[in-house]
C-alpha cells in the first residue's frame, strides 16, 4: 500500500466515505461531518500511520485533505 493509499484510507475511516470522493474540495467546510473529533481523528491516525508525532501548529492547520497531505509533506512523509 502506498502512503498515499494510506492517506486516502484514514479520510475514508474517519469520515466512512469512498476514495473516490476525496479530493481538493474535501474540507470542513465542504464537509458536514467535520469536527474537532473527526479532526483529531485524522491527526491520531496520520501520527500512528506515518509513525509521526505532529507541532500543535499542524493539529490546528489539519482542516482540509490537502492541508493533511502538506502537513505529511513537510514532515517527511512522500505521498
């Protein structure tokens, strides 16, 4: 599985959608069932995944798909 196969796989846990669905235009604002819970879902589960322990700073700024994917990117994870 790639990493970014990885990546699409937490969005599709947390939120219960379909790979297909994830994209740019996926974010809390796109996304009725965004909230803090299912945020720091996603952030446990890129930590646990990715073997990262991410700066508050990303916690806060992990509000959208492509947000994530940049915040894995300057911590060294290749998607």
């Amino acid at each position: 599985m790639t990493n970014l196969e990885k990546y699409n796989d937490i969005f599709a846990q947390v939120f219960n959608a379909k790979q297909e669905e994830l994209g740019d235009h996926y974010s809390k604002e796109t996304v009725a069932a965004w909230d803090s819970v299912h945020q720091l879902n996603i952030i446990s589960l890129m930590e646990e995944t990715f073997d990262l322990m991410l700066a508050p700073e990303d916690i806060m700024a992990c509000t959208s798909y492509n947000a994530g994917k940049e915040i894995l990117s300057r911590n060294g994870v290749e998607l």
